[in-house]
C-alpha cells in the first residue's frame, strides 16, 4: 500500500508516533472495525476511528435518531432526526474521511445473524447499553475467537474492559450470568460527556490492538467517575475455568443453544443504545 498526498498530510501526527508511525497507519487502513450502538459510546469511538484512518467500518443500529438522543450521541445532528441511526453515522464518516469504507447493518444482531457479522471484522466494539445484548456480544466473539471492547455508562461514570482471545477474561467469567433487571441510562440518565470519555477509551483500545502498541485492557478494568474525577484500572483474575463460555466445560456450545438468555426482557421499546 502506497499513501497517496492527501494520506500524508492527513495522517502526519501519527507518523510522529513511534508506536504507530507510516507502518501502524497502513495496518490501520487495511483493518476493519464493528462498531455495535452507534449511539452516545458509539459516536466518540465512530468519530477517532474513522478520523484514524480505518479502512473499513461496520456500523450496527436498528434505530432511527430521535432528538432525545442528540444530548450525548454527537455524531447525529439535528436535520437527521428520524433518519436511520447507521445512515446518519455513514454521513458523519463520508464527511469526515473519504478514505473509510462504512458497511451498515440496520437490524437487530440476534444468536442467528451475529456470527456472520463480525466475522467479517478484526475488532469488535461493544456500544450497546443492554446486559442481554452484551452477552451476545461476548458470548459470540469468544465462540468466534474476536477481540472486542466492552464498555457501560451511567450518569457520569463508566467502566471498559477489553477481551483478546486466550488472553484473559472474558465478561461472563467476571459477572458470570446476565443481570436482566440492570438499570440502563434511559432509567438513570447519562451525561453526555462521560459516555464521550468511554466511547474514546473504546476506540483507543482498537488503535491500540491493530498497531500492537502499550498495554490493553485486558485482564483489568477501566473506571471513570466524572463527578469525582477518580480513574482507576483494576487488574482482575484471569479467565475463570468455570465460565460458561470460556471455561475448561462450557455450558455454552452456540448462540442457539442459549437464546433464552439474550432476550431483552427489561425495555418496553427493545433497547435504546446509550
Ligand atoms: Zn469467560
């Protein structure tokens, strides 16, 4: 892959990074991300990534924009009220950086379609804020062997964590089953701001994995509380062998096989992505 003019001035502040430089831009080019919930975690994580330069990006949304989301999900502007949520990020990201190649899935990831959709990906982004779709996510990336970020907010605070096949926890071997009565931030509320420091965490973790640069957050966890300022990473176990999924005898084999357990039982609507 040769940089084109355009290329070379764009991306000159990576350059100057040792850790990335013009070799970890052309991983960056030719990597494909899977942003999950292009909503309040998946605007930040949409907006670095696609301003990093990479090559493609999956956006996954069955929403449309509704104007209460626009206090936090800063990719979406005003004008695309009512408009699919995965055409208004694909406008954001042609805008943007013409260099990035935006693939949309406007549809609910389910135990029969996710597979095939992240297969297609080097790295996962998990932006949901429902425990059931979470799960899914986990669930699949570990039967698929995908690294992935997962992230929470609510009010002003939040947690990441990133999961690297064989390489540490995965987020049923530290919270083992789904917390179907969780509280999300529609119950809550969310400051627009925390889910942006989240969000960038996210998108951070996947320039990180692609490059191979620094220390993943794997094996730890990321808070952030706003109100108190206070970060801390907290290094956890390893992979529990008695996890469901990744453990030493699994209980789940396939997505299929655990259906029950992804239903969103909790939402009246079926989900509103942060
Ligand atoms: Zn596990």
């Amino acid at each position: 892959m040769i940089l084109n003019e355009d290329q070379a001035k764009r991306y000159a502040r990576h350059f100057s990074l040792k850790e990335i430089g013009v070799r970890g831009q052309k991983k960056l080019l030719s990597s494909g991300v899977l942003v999950i919930g292009a909503g309040g975690l998946g605007s930040p994580a949409i907006m670095y990534l696609a301003a990093a330069g990479i090559g493609t990006l999956g956006i996954a949304d069955f929403d449309a924009v509704d104007c209460s989301n626009l206090q936090r999900q800063v990719i979406h502007k005003t004008g695309n009220v009512g408009m699919a949520k995965t055409s208004s990020a694909e406008n954001f990201v042609r805008d943007l950086n013409p260099d990035i190649r935006v693939r949309r899935y406007e549809q609910w990831l389910t135990p029969d379609n996710i597979l095939d959709v992240i297969g297609d990906y080097d790295f996962i982004l998990d932006c949901t804020d429902r425990f059931e779709t979470k799960f899914l996510i986990n669930d699949a990336c570990v039967l698929a062997g995908k690294p992935f970020s997962h992230a929470g907010v609510v009010r002003f605070e939040g947690q990441a964590m990133t999961f690297v096949p064989g390489k540490g926890p995965c987020l049923r071997c530290l919270m083992g089953e789904v917390p179907h009565d969780a509280a999300t931030c529609r119950e809550l509320g969310v400051l627009g701001a925390a889910a942006g420091v989240l969000g960038s965490v996210q998108a951070m973790e996947a320039v990180k994995y692609l490059t191979g640069s620094g220390d993943l957050l794997c094996g730890k966890i990321f808070s952030f509380d706003g109100l108190t300022m206070k970060v801390r990473v907290h290094s956890m176990p390893g992979a529990d062998p008695g996890c469901a999924v990744c453990g030493s005898q699994p209980r789940i084999h396939s997505l299929s096989d655990n259906r029950d357990d992804y239903l969103i039982r909790s939402c009246e609507t079926g989900g509103d992505q942060i």
